[in-house]
C-alpha cells in the first residue's frame, strides 16, 4: 500500500496535537488535504508521484490518461480533488466518467480515492 502522506499528517494532528473538533472551530469545513496543500503548495512532481500508479499504466487508453492528467492539474493548481468537480464539464466532456472508464470502475475509484 502507497503511503499517504494527508492521512499521516491528519494522523498526527488528531491522536497528538488537537482534536478533530478544535481543528473545525478554527478552519470550519476547510478539507485539510486543502489547507496542507495552501500552506506548503503541491508541486506537479508531488502530484505526478501521488497518481503515479496511474499515469503508467499501460491498460489505460488515451482519452482514460487525458482524465488522469486534468486531475493532477487540478490537484496541482487547488490542492485538492473534491469529488463533485467530476461532473464538472471539463472533466467530463469527453463523455461521464462511467463511460470513460467502461470496464474500468475500480481505477476510476482507486484514482478518485487516492486524495482521501
């Protein structure tokens, strides 16, 4: 299993430095991955590593690599992937994920779950 480093940090925060609850009492519904990300910045090569599974998988087609690309954009430039977006038009304009990814479900959860 990758190690995840939002989910260490997240680790770390909750058991030793303060409580879920003090953390929303000063950034309210700021996801942390999103604020982590706004503080340090994500670097393409880090966003290129987190989905690297991804990005060289050779049973991927063309148009199924072009979404992997928009989501490390996306990470690159936002920090985060919230999952609503993927309805947004520009991940979704060459057709809905489910028809992309025809046979493929598992990758598109893999990809989707590796921000969370």
């Amino acid at each position: 299993m990758k190690f995840n480093i939002f989910r260490y940090i997240e680790k770390i925060l909750w058991q030793e430095l303060l409580t879920e609850e003090d953390y929303k009492k000063t950034f309210g519904d700021e996801p942390l991955m999103k604020l982590v990300a706004s503080m340090v910045g994500l670097e393409r090569t880090a966003a290129n590593e987190l989905f690297s599974e991804f990005l060289t998988d050779q049973s991927l087609n063309s148009n199924q690599m072009a979404f992997v690309s928009l989501i490390v954009d996306h990470v690159v430039e936002n920090g985060m992937l919230d999952k609503t977006i993927l309805n947004d038009h520009l991940f979704n304009k060459q057709g809905n994920i489910i028809k992309r990814f025809d046979g493929k479900l598992e990758a598109v959860e893999k990809i989707v779950n590796q921000m969370y």
